[in-house]
C-alpha cells in the first residue's frame, strides 16, 4: 500500500503521516459535503522556474482525479473555490488563463463527468465571465443537470461577503414587497438566499499549501465545518492527501454546540 502511493506521481512525502487505507476509510463516515480551497498553483510553478499558470494547469488535472475520487467515495458534494472576487486584481494574462482553465477542463472532461453520472454547478456571479468561459459552464451544467451522483460546484467569481449582501437586498426586496414577513427571516431561510441554496453546509473544508485563513469563502456556510489544512501545494496533492483528510474527519467529534 505505502509504494503504490509512495509512487504516484512525486506524491509528497507523508512518511510522518499514517498511511491511510480506503477500504478501511470507507467503513467511516464519509462527508456528504466537501469543500477545497486549493491553493499553491503559483509557488508550484516557481518551485520548477516554470510560468504561475503551468501550476493553474497543473491543478486542474488535479480537479480531475478529485472528482473521480469523491465520486467513488460516496461524497455528495464537492465544492471548489477555483477563483475569487478578488482574483482579478491579478496580471491579465493570469486572469486570463485562469478564465480558460474551466473551459478547456470542461471541454475535455465533460464526456467523462457524463458518463460518471456527475452534476456540474457553478456558484458565483456569473455575469462578469468572459462569454467562452459563460457558454462552456452553462452548457457543462445544461447536460449535467439530471446527473444524481457527486455535485462537482465550482467557486467561479465568487466572494462570500458578496453573497451575503445580495441575499440580505433580496430579502429586504421581498418583505418590502410583503412577500416575505421578518419575524419569518431565521437561518434556514437565510441560506435559501444564499447561492448554495439546495446545498447542505460543508463538512469538511481542505485548505492546501500551508494558508490558515478563509479568504472570503463560505463564511455562512461553514459555521460548523470541520477545518483540514495541509502543507501541500495543491498541484501536489493526490488521493491519499484526500483519505487523510477524511481520516482525520472521522476521528473529529462533531457537537454542533452541544455536549
Ligand atoms: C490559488 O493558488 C489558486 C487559484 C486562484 C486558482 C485555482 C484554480 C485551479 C486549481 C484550477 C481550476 C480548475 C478548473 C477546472 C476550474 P495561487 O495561484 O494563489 O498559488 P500561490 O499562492 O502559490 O501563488
């Protein structure tokens, strides 16, 4: 079990780490829900004297064997902040790259999420994407929209501080309109307005290469998530950084403010 991971493809090291078996994962509880914010493209790239968008690209093969991953594990949802509202402050020919980055995963893999009965989603606003990148994301969730197996829920243009707003304008604009009464407003009703509406909160959220902080993601709906941050860049991480992040969730215990 260690060399068939110990080889795949310049895993990183993780002989201080307990190598963890699936098979066994999977008599645990799976997370119905995960979050990723994969991080570490750049500093990938410059560790090989290579462009920051080799790392972007390197990532996003990356999406791929996670997707399939999850998928086989049993996850319901996988939720992956693949670019910011604030990621336009970046160099154009990054911003660039990184709009072609969904189109050209799309493009090549679409057939394979079919065929793996995945449904496509993007959260974030979408008015503000390049129309390449627009058609490919909603023709990938056109013909993905029946699939049952994981949501694949890609973060695009997404910032959490503006989520929150435009759902508190909506709810204003509906108990204005008296469509909505404000004794009527509680948690559950607020994260209807919320873009991941019929999504359950993440129980699980992976931060990689070494970054302790949210960077404006999911603030509502990771209340009671269990945190996994790894020292991996994310062009590295690879299935077993993923059962061990499950591994550790299994032995978290979840009181949810109770005892
Ligand atoms: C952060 O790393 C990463 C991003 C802003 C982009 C993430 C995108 C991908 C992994 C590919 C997405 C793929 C699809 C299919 C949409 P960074 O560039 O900030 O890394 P650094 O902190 O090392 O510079």
């Amino acid at each position: 079990m260690l060399n068939i991971f110990k080889k795949w493809r310049g895993s990183p090291d993780l002989s201080n780490e307990q190598i963890i078996n699936q098979e066994e994962l999977l008599k645990g509880e799976i997370p119905n829900h995960i979050a990723i914010i994969m991080d570490g493209n750049g500093r990938w790239a410059k560790k090989r004297a290579l462009p920051r968008i080799a790392g972007h690209h390197e990532g996003m093969k990356v999406v791929r064997r996670v997707t399939k991953q999850a998928n086989a594990l049993g996850v319901n949802a996988l939720t992956l902040y693949a670019f910011s509202t604030e990621n336009w402050k970046r160099p154009k020919v990054e911003v660039d790259y990184l709009m072609k980055l969904p189109e050209e995963f799309l493009t090549t893999f679409l057939p394979e999420l079919i065929e793996e009965n995945v449904q496509v989603r993007v959260m974030g606003d979408k008015n503000k994407l390049p129309i390449h990148t627009l058609k490919a994301v909603n023709k990938a969730i056109e013909e993905t929209k029946d699939n049952d197996g994981l949501i694949l829920n890609f973060a695009l243009n997404y910032g959490s501080r503006t989520e929150i707003i435009a759902a508190v304008k909506d709810i204003v604009k509906q108990v204005e309109s008296g469509k909505l009464k404000k004794e009527e407003i509680d948690e559950g009703i607020f994260s209807n307005y919320l873009m991941t509406q019929t999504l359950p909160d993440p129980d699980l959220l992976i931060r990689t290469s070494g970054e302790i902080r949210l960077s404006n993601f999911m603030l509502w709906q990771l209340a009671y998530t269990e945190f996994w941050f790894t020292d991996v860049l994310w062009p590295d991480f690879n299935e077993q950084c993923l059962l061990q992040a499950i591994h550790t969730y299994q032995h978290r215990g979840r009181r949810f403010g109770g005892v």
